[in-house]
C-alpha cells in the first residue's frame, strides 16, 4: 500500500514548468490553424472533384514534366548542397583565417534575401549577356532559362540549411579523435569517411532534406531564371499559379495535391533513412 501510495504521489506531483495543459492546447489549436486545416482543405478540395477528373489531370503530359521538373531539379541541388555544405563546414570549422567570420555570415544571406531579388540577381548575372553566363555561351551552354538556371537558385537557397544543420554538429567533434584515427594508421581519406563522416550522417541528412523541402516549393527565386517553358523548364508552383489565373480552382488544388503527396513520401523515405543512420551509428 506505501508503494502504491508513493507512485500515485509522483504521478501527481505538478511537473517543474507549470502549464502543460495550456502550452499543450495553444500548440495544438495553432498547427491546427496554420497547417492541418489547409492541408485538409486542400485534400478534401481534390477529393471533391471525383477521381477521373483527378487522373485526367495526373497523366496530363504538362503537370508531369512540371512535377519532374521541380522534383528532379530540387534533388539534384540537394545533392550538390549536401556535399559542398559539408566542405564548407569543415572550411568553418576547423581551420581559422581571416574573412573567415565574413563567409560564415555570408552563408545566411539567402534568408535575408528577397527570393525575387535573388532571382533577378541570378538571372542578370547567368543570362547569355551576364558576367557568368556570357563565358559559357563561346561552349554552347545555355544556364539562364534552362533547368541548369534552377538548379542554380535552388542552390542559392538551400545551402544555408545544410551548412547551419552540420555546422554545430561538427563543431562538437573533437580533433582528438582524427589524432586518435591517426594514430591507429588510419590515412586522411580513411578518417572523414570512415570517422568523421558516418557521425555526421544524420545531420547531412537532415540538411538535405530541409533543402530539398524547401527546393520543391521555391517560387521567387525559379521564376525569373527558369524562362518558364512549358515541357522544358516550367516548375510545378508556376504552373498552380497558372491554372489559378485561368480559374481552374480544381486543377490548382490536383496539382497542389500530388505535390503534397510526393513530398510526405519522399520525406518519410528520408527520415527512415535518418532513423537508421543513428542506430547504425549509436546516434540515439
């Protein structure tokens, strides 16, 4: 009878931050509110227009060269992002020279840049007439109004997410382990993939996932670089703001609709991917 006693007290002692109750209900009512109501919204929307309807606009050839043109291009800046972002880390991280404050701050200015001035910026300067674009133009390549233009400001925008996901990560590696890796025989190529890497595999993956979240669903920074051809470099978000102006509501939400759809699939492959990188290495 104590014991039982005793659990019933320590079930009912009032935790040390008071509030659960209330912290808990306004959490709920607010991604209630700004996520889990549009979502059910936009899925009941596309619902409500019937499956042939639906079909018709998921094998239409246009949605289907939007949807791979956006998902292909957002993983291949993903990618590219995922592994420069970690070089950029190591840059940061371990060695100290001067500037070196400058481009860690530097890497946050996509945040703080507009998306469409960072889109005209880019443009201007990848056009066939820009600083950059104008020394590929005598080899025949074309990066302005192209799927390479989106590549590039996909690129621009994710690869803050990488970099301040790995960053702090690695900061918490000591260089005692490298020296002990060294030590034991091991070359430079054996320790970043076979010490330091596999340490830092989950937050690389989640980097790569923010980026390639956020790539997906870019609009301001793509439009002004992606010429918006259809078949060729017209993004899935460009082309909901087109049936939007023609108003075609339920293509609009179809569209919105298989985008959502492939976004939570590949996301959960990603994070199943993430759940066994820290088994795999005793990351939780």
């Amino acid at each position: 009878m104590t014991v039982l006693a005793t659990s019933r007290w320590r079930l009912k002692q009032p935790s040390i931050i008071p509030g659960f109750g209330l912290t808990l209900g306004f959490s709920l009512a607010y991604l209630s509110l700004i996520i889990l109501i549009p979502l059910v919204g936009l899925v009941w929307r596309t619902t409500s227009m019937g499956w042939q309807p639906f079909l018709t606009v998921l094998t239409d050839e246009r949605t289907l060269a939007a949807l791979y043109v956006s998902f292909g291009t957002a993983l291949i800046a993903a990618l590219v992002n995922a592994v420069f972002g970690v070089l950029i880390c190591w840059i940061l991280v371990r060695y100290d020279f001067p500037g070196r404050r400058v481009i860690d701050a530097m890497v946050d200015l996509p945040f703080a840049l507009p998306t469409a001035v960072a889109g005209i910026a880019l443009a201007a300067l990848y056009a066939p007439n820009g600083w950059i674009g104008s020394l590929f133009m005598p080899f025949g390549l074309r990066i302005a109004f192209t799927p390479w233009g989106i590549i590039i400001a996909l690129i621009f925008i994710g690869l803050p997410f990488v970099v301040r996901t790995v960053q702090p990560v690695m900061e918490e590696i000591d260089r005692e382990v490298e020296e002990a890796a060294a030590t034991l025989g091991a070359n430079r190529f054996q320790t970043v993939f076979k010490v330091l890497l596999p340490g830092l595999a989950p937050a690389v993956l989640t980097g790569f996932a923010l980026a390639f979240a956020r790539g997906v669903g870019e609009y301001g920074s793509v439009v002004f670089i992606a010429g918006n051809i259809p078949y060729v470099s017209e993004i899935a978000p460009l082309l909901i703001v087109i049936r939007l102006e023609e108003f075609n509501y339920a293509g609009a939400t179809a569209i919105a609709s298989i985008m959502l759809a492939i976004s939570f699939a590949m996301l959960l492959v990603i994070n199943l991917i993430q759940i066994w990188s820290r088994r795999r290495y005793g990351h939780g």
